[in-house]
C-alpha cells in the first residue's frame, strides 16, 4: 500500500488489489470515526478524508497498519434485488465465449451473490464483484456508441447495470427496470459501497 497526501484533510491510498481496497474499507468502516467525512473507494484506491485533518488521518493509518486485511470485519450494506429479462444482444456470445448454454448463463449469474466494490463510470453504477468464472469475459473489441438504460451486463470480473444511456463496451446480458439513479430522490443513487446485489430471471 502507498500512502498519499490529497489536500490538507484527505488522504489517497494506493492499494496492490481490489481486494486489499475493499479489506481496508471495511476496517475504517467498521471502526466508525466519526471525524471521517468521506470514504471513496476506487478498483485499487480509496480516498479518506477527515475533518480532524492530519491528525484524524494518522490515527487511521494506524488502525489500517494493525488491522489482519486477510480477515477482515463484515461489512452491513443493503439487500438489492433486481429484476432481469435475459435478452441481451451479447446473451449467445457470452454464452459460446464460454462454451455452455444461454440457460447455464441465466443460472450462472442468477445463482451467484454479487457485491458493490465501488461505483464509477457514470452516476449510478456499481461494479459488482462475485461474478461467476466462466462469465468472466474481456469487454468487446468495439464498444457500442449507445447503451439502454436498464442494460445489465458483464466485463472482467465485474457485471453491472447501465443507469443511463451511454456509450459502453460491456456484454450485454439482459435488461432491468429499476431506476439505478433518481436526482430526486432522497438516496439517488440504488446501489452503494458494501450493498450486496442478486439478479433475478423474469419474463
């Protein structure tokens, strides 16, 4: 890890893997300081800020420096269950890619127990780490100059929701109604660090 000044109340640090990220997370989290006014975390980064300024940020580089990252506390987060029909234009060659069925996909992504790392890209989207091993798959060569709002989707070791239209290069699996990002409402955006996710297949 590579600890970094980020201003005169916040520190960045460098972390070696999106698991060592998400295990320094979950100590500062479960510690509940309350002079911590942001923690952002990244694929290999989190950014700490605290309105004790250096002093606050000292006294969290020692509990992170003495914590066991490889047992890390748990962290409470929301239970999202969201709604998909699996009809991606990406559905068969996610499938081949993987050499079994379009059915065994569903399984394989409905089955597993997904949590949001981080969140990025645009307002609204949690990648989503718990993806099975066969769907595992690079992005695609040309990316799309426009994505559906609702489109579910897989990249790597993440899969995810498209809370907008945008331009993407994720398979596409399927699509969702649920509105991953309301301006408006109170909490606007659905998914959050720590939240754990589960797909289900519908119509």
């Amino acid at each position: 890890m590579r600890w970094r000044r980020y201003g005169l109340d916040a520190t960045l640090l460098d972390c070696d893997s999106l698991r060592q990220m998400t295990a320094v997370r979950a100590v500062i989290a479960a510690a509940e300081q309350d002079h911590i006014t942001e923690l952002v975390p990244g694929a290999r980064s989190l950014l700490i800020a605290s309105r004790d300024g250096e002093r606050g940020l000292a006294t969290i580089r020692a509990l992170v420096e003495s914590a066991d990252l490889e047992h890390p506390p748990a962290v409470e987060g929301r239970e999202v269950l969201l709604d998909v029909h699996y009809d991606g234009a990406d559905l068969d060659q996610v499938a081949e890619t993987a050499g079994i069925g379009v059915d065994e996909v569903v399984e394989l992504h409905t089955g597993a127990e997904y949590r949001v790392a981080f969140t990025g890209f645009a307002p609204g989207f949690g990648y989503l780490t718990g993806l099975p091993e066969p769907l595992r798959q690079p992005r695609l060569h040309t990316p799309r100059t426009s994505v559906p709002a609702g489109s579910v989707a897989v990249a790597g070791e993440f899969t995810g929701v498209y809370p907008r239209s945008s331009p993407g290069g994720w398979r596409l699996l399927g699509r969702t109604s649920a509105v991953l990002f309301d301006p408006r409402a109170e909490r606007p955006a659905l998914l959050a660090p720590g939240d754990t996710v589960r797909f289900r297949s519908v119509g």
